[in-house]
C-alpha cells in the first residue's frame, strides 16, 4: 500500500513533487504526458459508482470487489497497474472456476469501464518482471526497469532542485523496497569495507557486488548525484 501511494503521487502531474509530466512521459510516452491526465490508487473497477457489489438478477454475486492499485486516465484511454512485490497473484474459485487475480480484474474493468474498450493498456509490475499466470493481456514490466527510465530523469536539465531530490528519493524508496535490496545492504557494505581495505581488488569485489545486486552502477549514480 505505501509503494502504491507513493508511485500514485509521483505519477500525478499536479502533485507538487516538482517533476509534472516526466515520470508519466518516461514510463509511459509523450501520450499520456499530459496536465489533465488523472492517476488514482485503489479505484474499484467492477462497480465504479459506489462501493456495493454489483448482483446478477436472481441475487448471486457477478463480480468480487476488485481494487486496481493505479489508475491512470489520460485523454487517449486509460492506463492500468497493478503491482506485485512479493506475494503471487491471488487465485479464487469463481463459479466452480479457478480465476487469477489479473483475469478477474481484466473482466470487471470490462465491465466496470466499457467506454475504454480498446484504449487501454494494463502493466503487471512486480521487482523483476514476473510473467502472469494466466491473463497474457497484461503487459509485464518490473521495478527494475521503471527505475532505470526515471534514472534518465537525473539529465535533464530542466530539473528545479526540488524535483531533482524529489526524484532522488523517489528512486532510493524504488531501490531499497522494492526491489529487495534493503537484505543485502550489510553483505554490500562488507564488500565496500574490502574494497576501502584493500583498493587493488577492486575488479574482483565489484563482480561480486555486481552478482549480489546488479543495479550496482545505478545506485552509486543515484549515491553519486545526492546532494
């Protein structure tokens, strides 16, 4: 919840993070670069108007509640998230069938939202780019690689100061949430104690430290620009 918070406010052009449209421009194209563009956390797509089930006409429930953990609306169509850092996909038995949770939200934001038909586009995202069981409509896409395209940020030269930490920081949370790093942070600093110990080794140790974590060189960048 607090990464889907937090990637909410980043992606919301009007949110005063200093940045506007560019981690909507990077992660998702100039299209979807827009002021207007809306970006949501936890919007329920089977039912958007309120917050009862919707029931077929003899009372049985036609869809479970499905929460969307970002939804991004842009005036081309609509932009769907839901991100994964550890757990796998929730599976329920639907009517007698075993449903995923991505094939279950892909049949309630069809209905929940028919007017987007064919301007859509839904992204699994989890730390390193896990495929989805069953539901190939969903487009995988990985922590990892989100935060190389906002690393690309750190260029432009049009960054206030204030969007530069913003970002920064941003980054780091990525680094060391979701993508795990915060249980190798004390074999990395051992590794930088033999480093500092002994200079000479330094192609050795940094294999090593690339092995354990191989976004080594997009951390001492983001180390490298901290103020």
């Amino acid at each position: 919840m607090r990464f889907t918070q937090l990637l909410r406010y980043f992606l919301d052009p009007r949110a005063p993070h200093g940045l506007g449209i560019r981690p909507l421009r990077a992660l998702f194209g100039a299209e979807v670069a827009r002021e207007d563009t809306t970006v949501e956390a936890e919007v329920r797509l089977d039912h958007p108007e309120n917050d009862e089930t919707p029931e077929s006409a003899d009372g049985a429930e036609t869809f479970r509640a499905s929460y969307l953990d970002i939804f991004i609306r842009h005036s081309g169509g609509a932009i769907l998230v839901e991100q994964k850092l550890g757990a796998a996909e929730s599976v329920e038995d639907a009517n007698g069938t075993c449903v995923t949770q991505l094939a279950r939200y892909s049949r309630a934001f069809q209905a929940g939202f028919p007017h987007y038909e064919g301007r859509s586009r839904k992204y699994f995202l989890t730390p390193t780019g896990r495929v989805p069981h069953d539901d190939d409509s969903w487009l995988v896409d990985s922590h990892a690689a989100w935060v190389a395209r906002l690393a690309d940020l750190l260029d432009d030269e049009g960054l206030s100061a204030l969007g530069r930490f913003n970002l920064l920081s941003l980054l780091w949370e990525l680094l060391v949430g979701p993508l795990a790093m915060d249980v190798r942070l004390e074999q990395l600093g051992r590794l930088a104690d033999e480093l500092l110990g002994e200079p000479k080794r330094y192609p050795s140790v940094r294999r090593r430290a690339v092995d354990l974590f191989p976004h080594l060189d997009l951390l001492l960048r983001i180390v490298k620009a901290l103020p």
